[in-house]
C-alpha cells in the first residue's frame, strides 16, 4: 500500500459526515502509521493537518493521538507538525487532563513532539513550561518530567531557566531521595545537569547535596 501512494487516496475521506468512514480509515493510518516510509510520505501531505484537526472532536480524540504519537516517530512529521496547531492542543490537554498522571499515548506525544527544538520553543512561550513544570513535580508524572528534560536541554531561555531555579531545592531533594524511584531520579539528574543556576550554595544548605555526593 505504502509504494503505491495510498496517502493520495485517502485525503478525499476528510472532512467527511460519515463517522464510520473517518473511524475505518483514521484505524488503516493507524496500521500504515508504522512504516517510516509511510510517515514521511504523511509529513509532506495536507492529510496530517486534518489529522490534527480531528483532536477537537472528543469521538475522534483518542485514536488520533495514537496515530500522531506513531508518526511523529519520524523527523520530519515532527518538523510539520511545529506549523500546525497540534502543539497547543496537546498542551491544553495535558493540563487539563483529569487524572494526576497523564495517559501514557498523550504523554508519549509529547515527549516525541519535544525531541524537535522548535517545538521545545513553543512548550517554552507564555508560561506554558511552568505549568507543566508545576503539574510534573506536584505529581510525580515520569513520564511528563522526561518532556521536561527535553525542553530544558534544547532550550537555554532566562524564563525557562528561572522556572527551573524555582524548584531548584524539590528537584534535588527528589533526585537523590533513596525512596524516589530510580528512573525519575534518572530523568531529575538530567535536568540538574542542564540548570545554569548560581543558587547551588543555597541548594547545598538545604539538601546536604556536597555531603551526599561525597558519600
């Protein structure tokens, strides 16, 4: 199917009024969505933008962010994607998302989608990192704190930087707690490792971190 161009056939069925149509069709992407081929044939067809599109209908929601999640595996997807309005919707969904810890399809998205520094720069614009730093460390969510780590190691910003100093003393605190499990301590380290903070003497008296490391 893939060498044949499918993608060019599928195009017409978008928008359509028939739900079952877009539901077949969104579950034979889904399965195509696996071939790298297929995805970069995606990332340069008007297809993905109504892919995109199809995150604000609730019906189609959920199979949409499994599709993207597969084809943004794929540089180039993840570039297009940057033009599109998929990152603020994916924004919006993680904060509002309505259980502590964030589904792992939308999570997985989104840690995909902060493997590309642009799209980094647009998680980083008005307040936006804050609170998803804030959701992050509130709930312990490893998975949200690995798009975390993505953002503070492509993005130096002074507003990303200082969110970061902020919670300078949690992050440490949580990093080398012997109770913290050993993957999020993995993930905080990362983030310590790419903080240009000057506090570190403040850090040190609240968290013994010298005397720790010495151990």
């Amino acid at each position: 199917m893939v060498q044949y161009r499918i993608i060019n056939y599928l195009n017409r069925f978008f928008p359509n009024p028939n739900n079952t149509i877009v539901n077949l069709v969104l579950r034979l992407i889904m399965n195509l969505s696996f071939d790298y081929e297929f995805c970069d044939q995606v990332s340069k067809d008007s297809i993905l933008q109504k892919i995109v599109e199809l995150l604000k209908v609730n019906q189609f929601r959920a199979i949409g962010i499994s599709i993207l999640y597969q084809l943004s595996k794929s540089e180039y997807v993840r570039i297009a994607l940057t033009m599109s309005e998929c990152i603020p919707i994916i924004y919006k969904l993680l904060i509002h998302f309505p259980e502590p810890i964030i589904a792992p399809e939308l999570v997985a998205l989104t840690i995909n989608l902060t493997n590309l520094k642009k799209n980094c720069e647009v998680f980083a614009l008005d307040g936006k990192f804050e609170k998803l730093f804030t959701r992050a460390l509130k709930n312990n969510d490893i998975n949200l704190i690995k798009a975390i780590k993505n953002i503070v190691t492509y993005i130096r910003h002074k507003d990303v930087q200082s969110v970061v100093s902020k919670n300078l003393i949690e992050i440490t605190k949580l990093a080398f707690n012997h109770t913290t499990p050993i993957d999020y301590k993995l993930e905080l380290m990362g983030i310590l490792a790419y903080t240009e903070s000057r506090d570190w003497e403040t850090v040190n008296k609240e968290t013994n971190l010298v005397q720790y490391l010495q151990q």
